[in-house]
C-alpha cells in the first residue's frame, strides 16, 4: 500500500452520503488530535503515520499506523486486532467488526470518547512494537 499524494479535502469533499463525508471530518479531527500527524490519502483511506511491517513468512509492506476508510454503508477503522478492544467495544455503541476492522454506520450514534481511547491505544500499541506476530518500523 502507498500513499497517493493527493488532497484529503478534496477526496472527502466527494464522499457520499452526506453522513459518511460528516463522519469523514469529524475522525480527521479525533485522528490528529490522537496522533499529532496530518492525514494522508492511502488509496481510498485516510492514514496518520505511516510504518513499514514484516511478517515471519517473510511478507512485509508499508500501511498508515492509524486510518480509517469513508465507504458507502459505513465507515471503516482500521485497527490492529478488534477483538482486543473488548470491553471497550461493549461501552461503545452501534457497530460491526472485522478482525482488523470497526465499521461504525454513524458516528454521532456511538461514543466519542470511548473510540478516542480505541484509536489511541491502537496508535501506541504500533508505536511500541506490540503488534504481535508483524514487526512494525516507524517509518514517516
């Protein structure tokens, strides 16, 4: 995964629905404020941070340490493992989760400050190499 380089405004400024391009907004700002980082375009995702991973199977790449995706049905959080947010999780509200994915279909509806801790306690878990089997390297 790279960084495309381009405008994160303008990127969200053609997010649809109106509600997904609100929440779109309102994580850039709990992102940065969480992270400290500017947000960068990834594709399709907005990232703060960026790290390089590698596997023991020898499979490695580039990701943002935080991001999180503005989709059609809801919006994606990328997250380190969702399953170790557990109780956090329970306190948050409406959501769905993959392994390493939150997937909020409006973020007015959940709990703010309970996905601030969610987001931030993923960000420090990669900035001190907790991240299980993948070695993390802080790259930018």
């Amino acid at each position: 995964m790279q960084k495309t380089g381009g405008s994160v405004a303008a990127f969200i400024a053609g997010v649809t629905p109106e509600k997904r391009r609100r929440d779109a907004e309102t994580l850039v700002a709990l992102m940065s404020e969480v992270t400290g980082r500017d947000p960068e375009l990834w594709g399709t995702m907005i990232g703060f941070g960026s790290c390089h991973y590698r596997y023991p199977t020898g499979t490695e790449g580039d990701m943002p340490i935080a991001a999180f995706a503005p989709r059609k049905t809801s919006t994606t959080i990328y997250l380190l493992r969702a399953d170790e947010h557990g109780a956090r999780l329970a306190q948050l509200g409406p959501h769905t989760t993959g392994v390493s994915c939150l997937y909020i279909k409006d973020l007015e509806a959940v709990d703010g400050d309970v996905l601030r801790d969610i987001v931030a306690e993923d960000y420090r878990r990669v900035l001190a190499g907790e991240t299980g089997a993948a070695e993390i390297t802080v790259t930018g």
